[in-house]
C-alpha cells in the first residue's frame, strides 16, 4: 500500500512564445503567466492533461497533446538520507533530451496524486495551504530563476479530480489500482533557441509530522524529507525550414491573454 511515500512527479514542458503580456510580473520572466491560456487551454486543463499522461505510465507516443511535449522524468540515484524531516533522503539525476525547434514545452515540479486502492482504501486529501509550506522549488533555466518561493503559490493548482478516474492497466506493487485527483505545480515555459540549455531543479519538501493531520497519517511521528537535484540538458537544432518569423506568428495564433 502507498501510505508512506508522497508522488513528487517532474517532468518539462516549454511553449514557444516570442511576446509577453504586459501583465507580466518580473518574477515571471521566462514562464508564461499562470492566469494565461495556452493553445487552448489554462494551467487547470494543462496540470490535469499532463499528471494524467504521467499517471497513466507517461507513454511516449501519447507525449504530444495540441502540439505540446510533455517530457518524462530524469531517473534518479538515491545519494543517501533515510527520508525523514531531520535526515532527509538526497535524490539527483540528469536528463539528455533533444526538441525540434518551436516545439512547446513546460515543467511539473510537485504533484500529490491521490490513489484508490484494491482493498478499498483511497489516499487522503492533503490541505492546499499545508502543501505550499513545505515545498520549495527552485527552478532555473539557463541559470535565470523561473519559480521560487517568491512565485510558486502562482503556479500551484489546488486538489482537482480527474474525471473520469485513471485507470491503471494492472494494480502497482503497492496495491494502487486507479488515480482519482491531483494538486500540484505546473509552469509553462519561454521558448528555447536553438543550441544547447540547461534546465535545473532543486526542490525540497520537509514534512514534520505535527503540520498536518494528513501528513501525520502518511508518515508518522519521523515526519518526511526528500531534496531533489535534477537537470535536463535540452539540445535544440538550428531550423531548417520555417524562419523564427514564421513561426512566431503562428504562435501569436495560438497564445490567447
């Protein structure tokens, strides 16, 4: 059973964008704005489209969704800790990935994903302003801070059920048998020149067991603690076909304030 163990799910999206609202706040720079649509859709629609594609096994040939790459995880190497609040557990992994140019992209950093499962039992409903407290992303792309303390209340999307449910193809080791919601951050990005980028995320998540009745429930009196290092190195080809030009006002097209 998972009652011991929070889903902190990553993965990175980027949508080419060449012009920003003048809304933008400037702890944005660089992401596109959390109240903004995106082809086709707000954060909500995105956070649900991507978490369900994660939750459903991130199949690579359903990775695309209006144009859009959602990108898998890094694998990670335990670097040692043993996952309490006062000894947390040191994860870091790296990622090689290649993107046509113009290609969207963006990036969950956290997500809690209730699950139901085979005996019945269905995970319990974290609260939002607990959740905010004791995550803190770090997210940068190409040194620049993007997310942050600062912002990140921005980006989050509170407790949201998937409808319908996502089904799992066979029950997980530890006797899942279905997602049933989620509550997260999902940012969506600027676009990437062509050459060669450096995405990083450091994130830690520190539970002390006396900040939640749901959190006591999940981890007990040892509380949980978990740090994230993770890059992606993102290779974008120079374009052979369309010029910047081109497909900038395509984009305008599909980038609704």
């Amino acid at each position: 059973m998972k009652r011991s163990s929070v889903k902190i799910i990553l993965g990175v999206l980027t949508l080419f964008l060449t012009s920003l609202p003048q809304t933008m706040a400037a702890d944005d720079l660089g992401i596109v704005p959390a109240k903004s649509r995106a082809f086709g859709k707000g954060l909500t629609r995105w956070s649900e489209t991507y978490w369900r594609w994660f939750s459903a096994g991130a199949n690579p040939a359903q990775s695309q969704v209006n144009g859009v790459q959602m990108l898998p995880v890094p694998s990670f190497e335990n670097m040692g800790g043993q996952g309490t609040w006062q000894d947390p557990r040191r994860l870091r992994g790296t990622l090689e990935i290649n993107l046509a140019p113009g290609t969207p992209f963006a990036l969950g950093t956290y997500s809690w994903i209730r699950e139901a499962y085979y005996d019945g039992y269905v995970d319990p409903y974290l609260d939002d302003v607990a959740v905010l407290d004791v995550v803190h992303p770090i997210l940068k792309i190409d040194g620049k801070t993007v997310l942050s303390d600062k912002n990140k209340a921005k980006y989050y999307v509170p407790t949201t059920e998937f409808d319908p449910t996502v089904l799992y193809d066979e029950p997980t080791e530890y006797g899942a048998i279905e997602a049933v919601s989620f509550q997260g951050i999902v940012v969506l990005g600027m676009p990437l020149s062509p050459g060669i980028h450096t995405i990083h995320l450091h994130q830690s998540i520190f539970i002390p067991y006396e900040e939640d009745e749901g959190f006591y429930s999940l981890f007990g009196p040892d509380g949980y603690g978990v740090i994230y290092d993770l890059t992606w190195i993102v290779t974008v080809p120079k374009p052979t076909k369309r010029s910047p030009h081109d497909v900038s006002r395509d984009f305008k097209r599909t980038f609704d304030k």
